[in-house]
C-alpha cells in the first residue's frame, strides 16, 4: 500500500469524532506514527513540564493551546526518526496557521497529504463523549460502550483506575465545540479549496469508518 514517498493523512473533525479511534486502527495497519496533539499535550502535563503547564490552562478551559507553543510541539515530534515514512496527525492542524504553515513544511518536502474530514452531528458527539474515560497513568482512551476496558474501570495495561478527561464535562464539550466551529471549522474550506479534502460520515461504526478510509488511501 505504501509508495515510496512519505504518506501524511491529516485527521480533521470536531472533537469526539472518532479521530483518535481512527489514528489507532491505521497506526496498525500502515506501520505509521500516531501523532495526536491533544497526547503530546498531556504527556507533557503529567510529566510536569514548562510546556504542560501553559496548556493546561487552555486545555482546560476547551480553548485552543497557543498556535506558537503547538507548532513548536509538533515541528519537533516530526522530525524525529519514525517520521520519515509518514504519519497521521490526529488533532492537528486546528487554525488557520497551523494550516498553513504544515502545508509549507509538506511542500518543501514534495509530500501531498491525503486530509480526511470526519464528520459527525454535535449531539452524538456530546453522548460519545459523556462515555469517554482514560488512564490517568499511560493516556489510553476507552469508550465505556464502544471500546470498554477488560476490567470495569482498570486499565488494561497499567491497571490505573480509568478518569474522565475534565475537558471532556458537558459544560467544556459545549465550549470546544464552539471554538471547533470558530477555530477549526474553516480548515474544511481550505482543504476543499485544495482538492485534498475527503469527507466521511463518522455515524456509522468504527469497523465500516474505517473501512471507508482505507478505500481513500
Ligand atoms: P484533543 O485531545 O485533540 O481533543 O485535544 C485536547 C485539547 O488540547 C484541545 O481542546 C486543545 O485545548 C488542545 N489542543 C490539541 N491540539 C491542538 C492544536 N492543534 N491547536 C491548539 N490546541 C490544541
């Protein structure tokens, strides 16, 4: 499946449309790095760091990080070493220059990215999300009737008893949604304008969502 240029799939989509849940299943089946910022974000907020402690007060507010402190994040994971076959950003790009400067990074490289919009209606994103609960510990995200740990409430590969992500509460799922729509939503249009955009309806089951996206690739 893979052509000798790097492949770079771009996940766009409201939060809770099944970004992440993607990434994971294509991570599997292309041998690609997963790289989600919303991740990166908290890994640097367990692990206490300068950049973890300027998020967090975005994070947690469902406000947008900094374009600056995000892309200086990002622009350092790619280069790393796994990157150089390709990846998929899951939760970047979320504005307009984010956009635009990932779009020059690729363009010095030759590599078009394949970008996939998610689609999904705002109350189904809401119950998804009410049911979405992580490790404290190792950052893995499960979905209490989807994608349910082995053992209610446990991880199932650091045994942590599993947490709701604060910005995952109503009140802050309304308020990212807005800021989506604000924020992110015209990237639609600057990848439609493109011809890079493919859009899937994320309604339907993880399995056939998935199965829609390998068709594109
Ligand atoms: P996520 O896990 O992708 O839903 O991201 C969680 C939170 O991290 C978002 O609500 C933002 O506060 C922040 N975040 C993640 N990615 C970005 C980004 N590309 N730009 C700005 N903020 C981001």
């Amino acid at each position: 499946m893979h052509t000798s240029s790097p492949l770079v799939i771009i996940l766009l989509g409201a939060p809770g449309s099944g970004k992440g849940t993607q990434a994971t299943l294509l991570k599997e089946q292309l041998n690609l790095p997963h790289i989600s910022t919303g991740d990166l974000l908290r890994q640097h907020i367990r692990h206490k760091t300068t950049t973890g402690a300027l998020a967090q007060q975005f994070i947690d507010q469902g406000q947008l990080v900094p374009d600056d402190l995000i892309m200086d994040m990002l622009f350092t994971r790619l280069q790393e070493s796994d990157c150089a076959k390709g990846y998929i950003l899951d939760g970047f790009p979320r504005t307009l220059p984010q956009a635009q400067k990932l779009e020059t990074f690729l363009t010095a490289l030759s590599i078009r990215p394949l970008v996939i919009n998610l689609s999904l209606s705002d109350s189904i994103i809401i119950e998804r999300l009410s049911l979405r609960v992580s490790c404290p510990q190792c950052g893995k995200p499960y979905h209490l009737l989807y994608a349910p740990p082995v053992k209610p409430h446990v991880c199932d590969s650091c045994s942590q008893t599993l947490t709701q992500r604060l910005d995952d509460s109503k009140e802050i799922v309304l308020k990212r949604l807005q800021v989506y729509q604000k924020q992110t939503a015209p990237l639609i249009d600057f990848y439609h304008n493109r011809n890079q955009l493919h859009a899937v309806d994320c309604s339907a089951s993880k399995e056939e969502v998935f199965a829609k996206i390998l068709s594109l690739l």
